[in-house]
C-alpha cells in the first residue's frame, strides 16, 4: 500500500527546491516594469546576464522550460518543417506533443543510445532529401545533461557538425546545462557554443521558484519573443521572478558541485545493497534499478519513511539539489539500509 507520510527528504526532483531567504529577499525588492513594453528592468538585466554567461547575442525570459523549448522550436521551424530528437527527450516525450500540436512541427523522432546521445548514422539517415513527399528537416534538437547524463565536447561538435552540413539549425534544450558544465569543468559558453538556440531552467538545481531563459542568435530570440506573446507567456511585472533567476545565476552555480558529490555518495551507498543496481550518476540524478521480487515492498518502505523519490516499473530515480544535504543523503542511506536489514 502506497503511504503517505509526510516528505522529510525530498529526491523527487531538483525542481522542488523552494526559494532561500536570500533569494526572497532579491524577489521582494526587485525593481520592476511592464515586461510586455520591454521595460522591466530586472528582466532586462537577467537576459542579457544569461546572454553573456552562455556567450550568445540575446536571451528571452519564459515561464517554463517547455514554453522556452516550444517557443525554440517554432522559432526555427514553421508548419510542415521537420525536427530531428531523440525518443527519450523532454522536447518530443514529456511535452505534451505542444511542436506538433501548436506549432505544426513534425518530430522525427530517434533512439536515444544507452549514454543519452544519437548516432551521428541515425541522424544522417532522419535528414530528409528536397522531394515533395517528405517534410522539410529544419532542426536538430539536443538536450545535456540527458536522464543526468553529459553529452560529450567532441559529440557535441560532431552531431551539430553534421546538422550544419545539411543546412539544419541546431536548438539545445539546456534545462541542466549548468550541471553539465560543472560536471565536465568547462565554463557553459564553452558546451553550448555550436548551438543556436538554448534553453537553460532556472527553477531546477538553480533553485530559482519559476523561470527559463532561451537564449541564442538575435534574430531566433526576437521570433521567439513574439512567440512567447502568442503562447500566453508575456508576463508583466515579472522582475520579481527574474530577480530569482539572476540571484541562482550569481549564488548557485558553482554549487551545484556539492549536488554531484552527494549523487555520488547516495549512488556508492545504494549500490551497496543486494537488489539495487545503480546506474553510475554524471551530475544530480541517480536511476536505482530495483529487483522486481521487492520493488513494491521497498517503494512502500521508503515512503513510510519519508524519503520521497520517483519512479515506476521497478526504476527509481533520485535527484540531488539544494534542499537536501548531507544529512538527508546519511538518513536516505540508513532508511534503505534498514529495509535490507
Ligand atoms: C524540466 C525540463 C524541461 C522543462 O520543464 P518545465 O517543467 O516545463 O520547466 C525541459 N527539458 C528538460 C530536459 C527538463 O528536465
């Protein structure tokens, strides 16, 4: 039977993170405008920091990452154009289908191989020729981190390389960009250099409450800005969120190593016990695999005891961000120990 206690550690997701005194502090004494006649000036300030950070020309403040995503898409592709995906990614799966529904895009859909990536011969292969009968392939749509894993430098470069050759735009969806930049070191210019687009969370292990920045060439930005008005998303005196946003940018990045360190640390203990296979975390996500015959029992064990995780079909996943510390991994780690005691 499933319980429901009460949550006392929280591995659902890094979106759960509620905002810091600090960053409420930011909130309440942002100065603020009327973001639909472009003079919100924390608005402002937050776009053209994310423009800078990512080293690209222009950045629009969105509500949600799949509005930064959707609008990232219509701004590259029209109706009966083409994107080339990956089948596990959050643009084609977990949108609600909003490129084809709202934006007559079609998806083109391919495997994702087992370290997130697409085979530079799949992609080569998805590329339509100039022939009535097919789509216009238009974009190819990435994401890093993928499931929390980190798409490789070269990959990167190779896969856009290729995207290039055939005239394809190229749109990352960069919710953890900044987990994957910490994870490999690099500043996040350097990983989202060969991209067009990027859309990058703010309400994830940066722990901003609300918010996403598409950020990218002037001209994808100003079509996604009138966009955005068309989905509903031109917002007001939204400073107040923005002022969250540039408060993550400048106090929760280099952070989000301590997100890793302890993905680990839960990672290295759950793989301790017989029944659990855990798949080793790049970043902040840890997927546990767990044995069929106790998969139920030990869900059940786990919420009884108020770690709160993810998870159907026997998998779980357990994510790392800034409301849950060290103490909360040690207790996570104890309450799983007790159920195989
Ligand atoms: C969370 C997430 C998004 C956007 O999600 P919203 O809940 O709409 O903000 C997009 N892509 C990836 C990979 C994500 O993890």
């Amino acid at each position: 039977m499933p319980s429901d206690a009460a949550i006392k550690h929280d591995f659902r997701s890094d979106t759960v993170t509620r905002p810091s005194s600090g960053m409420r502090r930011a909130m309440a004494e942002a100065e603020v405008g009327d973001d639909v006649f472009g003079d919100d000036p924390t608005v402002l300030r937050l776009e053209a920091m994310a423009a800078e950070h990512l080293g690209k020309d222009a950045a629009v403040f969105m509500s949600s990452g799949t509005q930064s995503n959707l609008a990232g898409l219509m701004a590259h592709c029209g109706r009966g154009d083409e994107y080339i995906v990956g089948q596990m990614a959050h643009c084609y799966r977990w949108e609600a289908g909003g490129a084809a529904v709202l934006g007559s895009i079609q998806p083109q859909p391919i495997a994702n191989r087992a370290d997130g990536s697409l085979a530079l011969e799949d992609i080569a292969a998805a590329i339509k020729p100039d022939d009535p009968h097919f789509a216009i392939t238009r974009l190819l749509a990435l994401e890093n981190t993928i499931g929390g894993k980190v798409l490789p430098r070269s990959y990167l470069d190779e896969a856009t390389g290729l995207a290039r050759e055939h005239d394809l735009g190229c749109h990352l969806d960069g919710a953890r960009a900044f987990n994957a930049a910490v994870a490999l070191g690099l500043p996040i210019s350097e990983i989202v250099l060969p991209f067009d687009t990027v859309s990058v969370c703010l309400s994830k292990g940066l722990g901003a409450p609300i918010g996403s920045v598409l950020v990218g060439q002037a001209d994808l930005i100003g079509r996604a800005r009138r966009i955005r008005k068309m989905l509903g998303g031109g917002l007001r005196q939204v400073g107040v969120l923005a002022a969250a946003g540039i408060y993550a940018l400048e106090h929760n990045v280099d952070r989000l190593v301590e997100d890793h360190a302890r993905a680990q640390r839960l990672a290295e203990g759950l793989a301790a016990f017989d029944g659990l296979e855990v798949t080793q975390p790049d970043t902040n996500i840890v997927f546990v695999d767990v044995a069929s015959q106790i998969a139920e029992a030990f869900g059940d064990h786990l919420a009884t005891h108020g770690i709160a995780v993810t998870g159907n079909y026997g998998k779980t996943r357990w994510v790392t961000h800034l409301d849950v510390g060290d103490d909360a991994v040690t207790e996570a780690l104890e309450v799983a120990g007790r159920f195989f005691d």
